[in-house]
C-alpha cells in the first residue's frame, strides 16, 4: 500500500503542514467522515459543524476528499465549495464566490472563489453561511 495515506487503510491519519489530515480520494459519506475525525484540535468541532450545515442547508449534497480537503456538491461531477485546514485557521473556499450575495470576504488568486477564514474563537454567522451554500448549490458548480 505503498503512497497511500493511513486514512485510507484505517489507521491514524498523518497531518500535513497546518495540520490539514492526509486522507486518500474517494466519495461518499466515509472518506469525509474520516477527514473530519482527523481534523485536529478545535478545528474538528468546526469542521463538523460546516458539516452539519451543508448538510441541513442542501439535503442529499454530495461528499468527496480530493487533494486532502473534503469537497461538496449536488450536480453530476461539479463542486461548489471545498474547506482546508492550515496552522492558525480553516479556509472555506466557495468556487463561484464572486457569485454569491452578499460575496464571502476573503480573496483568492482564482477570479471567481471566495473564501471565508474561520479562526478559532471566531462566531461563524450560520444563517448567512447556510445563504451561501444554498446559493453556491443553485450554480452550476466547477468540474475538478
């Protein structure tokens, strides 16, 4: 099983630098259970936290890990937002944040992502986070 991470033969997933879990692609409920698990410190009560409200604010969305972060979508093979643990914060990205309304705050290098950085005593504001992500599932998504 040489190149795969522990995650994806049951064991304690390696954190990366920041702390983010090295967790083998795959789809479905399982691998992003396991990412979340892994998350370490505070960042894994707010990581199933965004969890939990992706999955009250778009019932049935879809789950993957891909590049060690999990992803989220509702269409065919299109994503609309991803999340990464880095050493002092969480990074929420939303694919086509441009989009939104009111758009999430933070800049990327890609034109139309926004992103949104959640430290760890920062109060997320859950009803416009849930705004967001119902707005993100009605556009068309990224193909990654």
């Amino acid at each position: 099983m040489a190149g795969r991470s522990a995650g994806a033969r049951g064991g304690t997933p390696r954190l990366l630098s920041g702390g983010n879990p090295q967790i083998a692609k795959g789809f479905g409920d399982a691998p992003v259970e396991a990412y979340l698990s892994a998350m370490p410190g505070w960042k894994q009560d707010v990581g199933r936290r965004l969890d939990a409200l992706m999955g009250a604010a778009c019932p049935g969305v879809r789950r993957a890990v891909k590049w060690n972060s999990p992803f989220y979508g509702a269409k065919n093979e299109t994503w609309f937002l991803s999340f990464h643990c880095y050493s002092q914060y969480i990074k929420v990205a939303f694919f086509e944040g441009a989009s939104l309304s009111p758009m999430p705050p933070g800049l990327s290098k890609q034109k139309c992502v926004r992103c949104l950085d959640l430290r760890e005593n920062d109060a997320l504001n859950e009803m416009q986070f849930c705004d967001w992500v119902k707005q993100a599932n009605r556009l068309p998504g990224i193909r990654m």
